[in-house]
C-alpha cells in the first residue's frame, strides 16, 4: 500500500472532505499538522508553489489538494497510485 502523508490546519474545510475520502476508501495516511510550524509551511510553498492546505502526497509526490485527490478518484487513478 502506498504511503500518503497530509499536511493540514486544524481550520480547513478542505482538509476534512480529503481526510474523509481518504478514509471512505480505507486508506491509512499520516497527517501532519502545520498550523504553527512556519517552517514546514516554508518548506510546502517551496516544494509544491502552493501556501494552500492540504497538500497531498502519495510516496513523496505532491499530487495537490482536495480537488485534485478527489479529480483522480473519479478518473479511477487514485486506486492505481495507491496500489
């Protein structure tokens, strides 16, 4: 199974919807909070361009988002990276 660690807030909408899908298709990830933790925001905006929560990734690879997580579990893709 692959490894998938999120990096999230205590406050996001976001982060909750992809925790749930995450969940509703038992996936295991680890979650990693970065609320106060200026460095490993720092580190997310350097590695993904992105300053939004959650950042996904799937065996180290940034894949995005909520809407990109949920984008390739309707295409189907999802499954083949987590396999």
């Amino acid at each position: 199974m692959a490894k998938v660690e999120m990096y999230t807030t205590r406050i996001c909408s976001y982060c909750v919807m992809a925790k749930r899908l995450l969940s509703s298709i038992d996936q295991e990830y680890t979650e990693i909070g970065v609320d106060f933790d200026h460095g490993k925001r720092a580190w997310l905006v350097e590695t993904t361009g992105q300053r939004t929560v959650p950042q996904i990734f799937i065996d180290g690879q940034p894949i995005g988002g909520y809407q990109e997580l949920a984008a390739l579990h309707r295409s189907g893709e999802l499954a083949r990276l987590l396999s």
